[in-house]
C-alpha cells in the first residue's frame, strides 16, 4: 500500500459483551478495500475490572480472555480465540495490528504484603518525605487462576516503585516504596511534570528490577507468537524511563519476523518533549502528535478567528515528519474522558484532509469518526451526559483518495488565515489533487499548478462543489470550497476514476 493509514479500533465506551473481536474480523474486508493498512486494537488482556475493562487497568499480561480471573474469562472485547481469530482475518486481507501495551502499572493485585514506604508530595514528586512508615499494600500478584501457565512470575513489592493506596494505616495519595531498586528516589528519564511523572496510578512498575524487564520482554515474544501482531502501541511512555523503551524496542525488534511498526503515546503538547523523548530512544519509535490534535481541537472551538495558515506551528509533524503520527481524536480525547478535547464534527472533515492527503507523518483514524458512537457517563461536574459521536459523512471518501490521489510533490497555500490550500502533483503512474479549505466563508484560490496540469478538468472528489473548473495553458485555475468546509478538487481524466 503506498500510503500507511492506521485505524483505531475501539473508542473508550465501546460496548460490553464480547462484540468487537468478532467486529473486526467481519469488517476485515471493506476496511482493507477502501485503504486501511493497520489496525490500533485496545489491550487485550485482563484487566482489573475483568470482563468490563477497557484494558487500561492491567492485571494479568498473560489472560487474553482464557482464564476465569477478576469476574470473567473472556474480556470486555471477547476471548483469545476470537482475537486470534481476527487478527488472522485482518492480516489475510493485507491489513495489519498493532496491540496497546500498558507497561506502566499494575492491579487488581492478589494479596497484600507489609511494606515499607515514603509518602511524596503529590504535586512534587521530587518532595519525599524521608521518614519511613510501615503499612501494607497490594502488591502481590499471583495469577491463581492460570496457575503459571505461560510464566511463573510472581510479582511482589519488589516489583514496583510506589502505589496510591496503603492500608494500616489507611491512607490515599502517592506513596514511594521501600526496597533494593528505589533507593535514588523515581526513576528518570521521564517526564518533568509534577516535578518527576514516573507515577501515575496503581501498583508503578519499577524497571530498573532488572527481573521486571526480562519478564517483559519474555511476554513480548509470547504474545507475538500468541498473537501474529504487526507492530503496537505503546501507552503513557511519557512515565515510563526512555532507556527502558529503547531496550524493549530494540529486542522485540530483533526477534520479530518482520520490522514492526511502533507507534507511543507520549501525551504532550511541547514539541520539544516530543521531541527528546525520540532522541533518548534513538528513533526507534513513532509518537502521537498531540500538539497537532489540540490545534484541531482549537479550531474547531474558535471557527473563523482561527488563523488556519498556523494549523501545524508547533506540532511533531512539521518539526519531525518521519516519526510523527497524526490524529484527530482518540479514546482520551473523546468527550467525557480525561485529556477531553473533541473536534467539532464540522471542522473534522478539514482535520482529516490534512492529515490524510498530505504527505507528511503517518494518519490515524478514530472508530466513531468512522462508525459513530453514543454513551452516558458523568462528566467531572458531576452530571450526567450523553453523547452522539457521528460518523463524518466524508471520510470514507477521504480515506479512499488518500490511496488514489495522494501522491507526488507537495506544494502548500497557507498564506490566508481563513483559506488554505495544498496540492499533491501526483506522478508517473498516479494521479494528484488539489485540497481547498475554509473555515469562515467560501473560499477560493487561483492556484499556478504547472504545465503538468494544464488544460485539465476537475471536480469536487468530496461532491460539495459542483460542477467541473479547467486549467488554462499554463495549469493555473480557480479553486473554491464551500463556507467552513473542504474539497478535493481530481483530474477528471485520471485513471482513478475510470
């Protein structure tokens, strides 16, 4: 496929009951058909709250919905057999996966165990209080269930680096660990905020217990022959040390069939953080651009005061186009959730054409942009919402030009802060297209394509202009889009459209 596009499988309310293994195997097909070449699947193993888990919460690495564990066998997406069995679908029709690994923390532990720990001041992590108290925790997990089926590890407080619970005495808040690897305070190499972040929930993973990485490294290569994944995703890097991730990558790299694709998530709109945390780790991963996501989200909410011709100031791809990953919304940013900051549905066609037609960093799909969604939750004010995702009318179309006109030389108009516009010249063998958009009224731009263009025809890929508009001589023409919208101007003649 000469264009990577990545789907996210799954939003954060995506129902109970077992449905979406057996979603995306039946949907293997028609994604492979109009241009999706890999798909973002959640977690998939157990999860503390069992079959209701979104996967975030991670229990047991080695459940994929085949043990009778924290109140189901199969988890809250269905069981190992039937992931097995998508995956195996997906990649037969060309259409690859990538897992979400959450490695940062652990729970639902087993037993407690008496401890030693510090309490840390929760807006300074660096702020560690040096008297010891003596308390219990949950810290002890044993997988009874599988009973060392696939590995005997047992995961003690030795394990992890702090929790956010303690118990005799009771008390909440963060709490550092006593033991043989903790002795220099958190771990580094991770993000400065709230002053060390290698806390964030639960039972924290302590990498520098050098048991901890090779049991880690020993499940990657179990789950890869579990699992004949393509490549995964990587959650809240941003707390996990950098010298861990570049290990971890690099073996599972060198045991892999084929090169994987690695995508993380380190959620932060410094460009410059984005941008140390791919140095610390050699390159050896692909991050999400989030400053870019916010821009979207910004603009959306302020309409024409946006100044559209600075939509990529400050984001990843522009910065660092070869490890940038560009979306519109995911499962944190959904309405509801904890980094909330949705696009408004009118400004996500225009979101999607920039990250999808142009030629730089890879594009990632969110599931209800694409399928819809709705649900209830409790917002943090305490009141009870609920939410319509709609599916964006012209993404499909979108997702399918990117495969039939997104290529050759890139030529950019952002010189007006209501009306932008870029051109893909296309090549040899494939056609290009021309991509206007507005965000306050009808936009319209006289564009000097070339002499690769002259005297051609055009018209509106997206159906929101009508009609068809010429190149001259000299292939220059008038481009218009609609008020707030975008279109996808193609060459008639094109062999895409025969």
């Amino acid at each position: 496929m000469h264009n990577p596009t990545l789907l996210q499988f799954f939003h954060w309310y995506y129902p109970t009951g077992g449905k979406l293994w057996p979603e995306a195997a039946d949907r293997a097909p028609w994604l492979a058909e109009i241009g999706i070449s890999a798909v973002w699947l959640p977690p998939p193993y157990k999860g503390e709250s069992g079959g209701y888990s979104v996967g975030y919460d991670s229990y047991d690495l080695f459940d994929l919905g085949e043990f009778d564990q924290k109140g189901s066998r199969a988890t809250k997406y269905g069981d190992k057999r039937q992931l097995q069995h998508a995956v195996e679908t997906l990649k037969a029709h060309g259409v690859g996966v990538l897992l979400d690994v959450v490695l940062n923390h652990k729970m639902g532990a087993d037993e407690k165990e008496q401890v030693q720990v510090n309490r840390v001041n929760p807006d300074n992590r660096e702020d560690i209080d040096p008297d010891v108290l003596e308390a219990e925790a949950w810290t002890r997990f044993t997988f009874p269930a599988r009973g060392g089926q696939y590995s005997q590890f047992v995961w003690d407080y030795r394990c992890f680096s702090g929790v956010d619970h303690i118990e005799n005495p009771d008390e909440n808040g963060v709490f550092k660990i006593v033991n043989d690897y903790t002795a220099e305070g958190w771990n580094q190499q991770v993000d400065d905020e709230l002053g060390n972040f290698d806390y964030l929930m639960g039972a924290n993973i302590d990498f520098r217990n050098n048991a901890v990485a090779e049991e880690l490294k020993y499940w990657a290569r179990w789950v890869m022959d579990e699992v004949h994944c393509s490549g995964f995703r990587l959650d809240a890097v941003k707390h996990i040390p950098a010298w861990f991730y570049k290990e971890w990558i690099e073996h599972v790299q060198e045991v892999a069939e084929a090169p994987l694709f690695i995508v993380a998530e380190y959620w932060s709109h410094e460009v410059d953080k984005l941008q140390q945390y791919i140095h610390q780790v050699d390159g050896k991963t692909m991050l999400f651009d989030a400053p870019l996501q916010m821009n979207f989200h910004n603009a959306s909410k302020q309409g024409a005061d946006y100044d559209l011709s600075q939509i990529f100031t400050g984001t990843l791809v522009a910065a660092d186009p070869w490890h940038a990953v560009t979306i519109v919304a995911n499962h944190d940013t959904q309405p509801l959730q904890a980094l909330e900051a949705p696009v408004e549905s009118w400004f996500k066609p225009l979101a999607y054409a920039l990250i999808l037609l142009r030629e730089n960093g890879v594009p990632a799909l969110f599931y209800p942009d694409l399928f819809g969604a709705s649900y209830e939750d409790e917002g943090g004010d305490g009141e009870q919402y609920k939410i319509d995702i709609p599916v964006i009318p012209e993404l499909e179309a979108l997702v399918r030009a990117r495969q039939r006109y997104a290529h050759g030389a890139q030529s950019e108009w952002f010189d007006h802060p209501n009306c932008i516009a870029f051109a893909r010249s296309g090549t040899e063998d494939l056609p290009g297209c021309v991509v206007i958009m507005s965000n306050g009224e009808a936009g319209e731009k006289t564009l000097a394509l070339g002499e690769t263009f002259a005297g051609r025809e055009w018209y509106d890929f997206l159906g929101h202009e009508e009609g068809r508009i010429s190149s001259d001589q000299l292939g220059s023409a008038v481009f218009r889009c609609q008020p707030g919208s975008v279109s996808l101007w193609v060459p008639v003649e094109s062999p895409a459209t025969a």
